[in-house]
C-alpha cells in the first residue's frame, strides 16, 4: 500500500521558456557566466523531470513526459 502525496506535491513541474537563441545576445555573455547558466538550467531540468515522473507514478500520465524517446 502506497501513500499518496499531499495534492501541493502533485503538479507537474513549470517550464518556462528559455533564453534567446540568438547568436548575437549570447556572444555578449562572458564564458562564466554562461556556463554557470547552463549548469542551473541542467540542474533545474533535472529536478523537474524528477518531480515530474513522482507524479506519474502516483497518478500515471498526469503530466507529459520530457525527453521522450
């Protein structure tokens, strides 16, 4: 027998729309900084996949799933 999350916990996680593609905007960003944007946009993908599959293993296709292959 499972128990089943307060209903807080069961919403998938927000994905909010990413920076700008464009070339241009992202050569005006230094190297650090950047790559310190990449590094919490991994760990914040990461924690929303995470948060997202608890979700659907308490209630199965609640949320859509990323990265699916």
């Amino acid at each position: 027998m499972k128990a089943t999350p307060p209903a807080e916990l069961l919403h998938c996680a927000d994905r909010p729309a990413g920076l700008p593609e464009d070339p241009a905007l992202i050569a005006q960003i230094p190297t650090a900084i950047r790559a310190g944007i990449i590094r919490l946009a991994r760990a914040f993908a990461g924690n929303a996949d995470r948060g997202d599959r608890l979700v659907n293993w308490n209630a199965p296709g609640s949320c859509p799933v990323a990265n699916a292959k």
